[in-house]
C-alpha cells in the first residue's frame, strides 16, 4: 500500500484504490450463482462474453476511494472501511447496470453493455444481484456500526432509485424547469457520493459532526460530477466516454445543460425545444446543431460555472470537518480530478 506520506496525483489516488478494492470485490462476487457471476464478472470487465478471462476498463473507483479516504480523513485505517467501499462500489455498478438498460445504451467503459450480450432479463437480475450483495457484505463485516451503515445505503439506494426513476420521466415532458433537474441529479447521483462519504467517516470513528460534513462534501461533489458528466454526454470524445459522441441529445436527455439551455427564453432554447421535440431521429448535422444551440443558450457555460460553485462548497465542508492531513489534500485532489473529467 501507498503510505500517506506520498503525494499522490488523483490518477494515482484512484490507482491505489482499485488496488485496495478489487480483491475484496472479485471475492464477493464469486460468491454469486454461476449464471449471474458470469454477467457481473463481464460487465465489471474481469472476463469476456464466453466467459474467459479479460482486463478491460472496470470503471474509475472514485466512490471506493470517497470511503477509505473519508476514513484515513477522521483518523482510521483504511482497511477497517473495505467492506463499506466493496458495497458502495457494487451499489453504483447495480445502478449502471439498470441505467444501461433504462437508457437503451449499447457500450459501457469502451465495450458493449451487459444487456446487448446477455438480453435485458438477465442484465437486470445481474444488477438486482449486486445490489443484494452489497448489503451481505456490509453486514458481514462485524463493524460495531454495520446496522448504521446499511441503512444509510439503504437510504441512499432509494434516493438513487427515485432520482432514476426522475430522470426516467423527464424524457417525456417538455416542461422541466432546473430545480426539478437539479433535485434530480442530486438524488441520481449526490446521495450516493455522500453516503460513501458519510460511510468512510462512520467506518474511520468519525465524531457525528464530522460525518455530517464529509456527507455534505459528498452530496456538493456529486452534484458537480453530474454537471461535468453532463457536459462529456454532449461534448465528450469518445475515447474518453465510451460512448458516441452526442449520446445524450441523441436520446433527448433533459440534462443539466440542456434543462438550463430550454429555460434561458433565446431564440436558441426555442429553436432546441423544436429539435427536442420532434420524433425522428435527429441527424448527425442536427446533433451537432443542437449541441451549438445548448451552448447558444448558456448551457454549457451554467453547468460549468454550477460545478465550479459545487465544487468550492465541496472544499469547503471538508474543512469544516477537520478532516486530517494528508487524507484531506487527497480528498480535495480528488474531487478536482472527478470536475475536470477532459482528459
């Protein structure tokens, strides 16, 4: 393991802890049925479709360094928050999983998603599976604060769920206004990003102010994720995606920067709720043209300048926790890394 003298990059950070993670995590996924082992153990990139073993993308680790950094942050160790980081991680795959489907997409982390390889039934249960393991593990644990901490998952899987669902409905309306939007991406994204800082807290003996604090350096930090994830559906490069390029307007997304776009009252919002709301498939020409009218009419430049205001607040309920060298300077590298996701 890294020691904390080191000063570590964020790249290196989420290094570090997909090294601390991944063997606790391959462990609790095997212990699923075959069936859905095999999907899981796709979708997380350890093996292909036939089964064989790989060693594509399995995702960034940013929630399961949140936990064990957020613990280090009150004076724990971090192997006493393993489980808890094992559990948020296969909450948040649970979660991508059902995205996948919910939104029809068919590559995930530079491959095809679970669903496109093993049907929309399967893909599903392999999700509803992940879910019901994370709480095994956190109650396997032995922690003094396991009842605690799993209805704090708890909680905050039902948050996610509704923010889903939010997210879900708003394809279908035209009216969206962006507090809506905003309460949604802060129940779809933030209540997960606060639990996992809330848990690392709980997990570290963290005094109650202080996992108050860390919870709301979660909750501020997602937010600002989802703005910045906002942004890459709509401007990403591929490359850095995986996925294609205009995914979400592809689908009609009321994103952040497109909820803000359609509320400016310009010509430009009016001429995007034009192409929003037609049922053809838009063009590549279109795509690129209401990519233009989102930045048009602010969009792009409120989501931005919204992740950086997060993004400062963030900061600053990290030190009104205390949080201690050099878990802090770790957890503020961090949060920058997850807002400026352009390389």
């Amino acid at each position: 393991m890294s020691t904390l003298q080191e000063i570590r990059s964020g790249a290196e950070i989420l290094a570090w802890s997909r090294e601390q993670v991944e063997p606790a995590l391959r462990a609790a996924v095997g212990t699923l049925p075959p069936a859905t082992r095999r999907i899981a153990d796709y979708h997380f990139g350890w093996a292909d479709e036939d089964g064989q073993p790989a060693h594509a993308d399995s995702g960034k680790a940013v929630r399961p360094a949140l936990v064990l950094l957020t613990t280090q942050a009150v004076g724990g160790l971090p192997e006493t928050a393993l489980p808890a980081a094992v559990a948020v991680e296969l909450v948040h795959n649970f979660s991508l999983l059902h995205d996948d489907v919910m939104d029809c997409d068919t590559t995930r982390r530079h491959r095809a998603t679970a669903w496109t390889v093993f049907g929309l039934g399967p893909a599903i249960l392999a999700g509803d599976a992940l879910l019901g393991l994370a709480f095994d593990v956190l109650v396997g644990s032995g922690h003094p604060s396991r009842g605690e901490a799993s209805r704090m998952l708890g909680a905050a899987v039902q948050e996610l769920v509704d923010g889903q669902l939010a997210d879900a409905e708003f394809e279908t309306r035209d009216n969206v206004v962006p507090a809506e939007c905003v309460r949604m991406a802060q129940l779809k994204t933030g209540a997960l990003l606060g639990c996992c800082t809330a848990l690392g807290a709980l997990f570290g003996g963290g005094r109650p102010e202080q996992i108050d604090h860390l919870r709301l350096y979660g909750e501020d930090l997602g937010l600002a994720y989802q703005h910045v994830d906002d942004l890459l559906g709509i401007w990403g490069r591929p490359e850095v995606t995986g996925k294609p390029v205009y995914s979400d307007l592809r689908r009609r997304k009321k994103s952040l920067p497109v909820v803000a776009a359609l509320s400016s009252g310009t010509a430009a919002a009016r001429e995007l709720a034009a192409l929003y709301q037609r049922d053809d498939e838009l063009s590549d020409a279109e795509l690129a043209a209401a990519a233009g009218l989102v930045e048009g009419a602010g969009g792009r430049a409120t989501s931005q300048a919204q992740a950086d205001a997060l993004l400062s607040a963030a900061l600053g309920e990290l030190t009104a926790a205390g949080a201690l060298a050099p878990a802090a300077g770790e957890l503020e590298r961090l949060a920058r890394l997850a807002t400026r996701r352009d390389h």
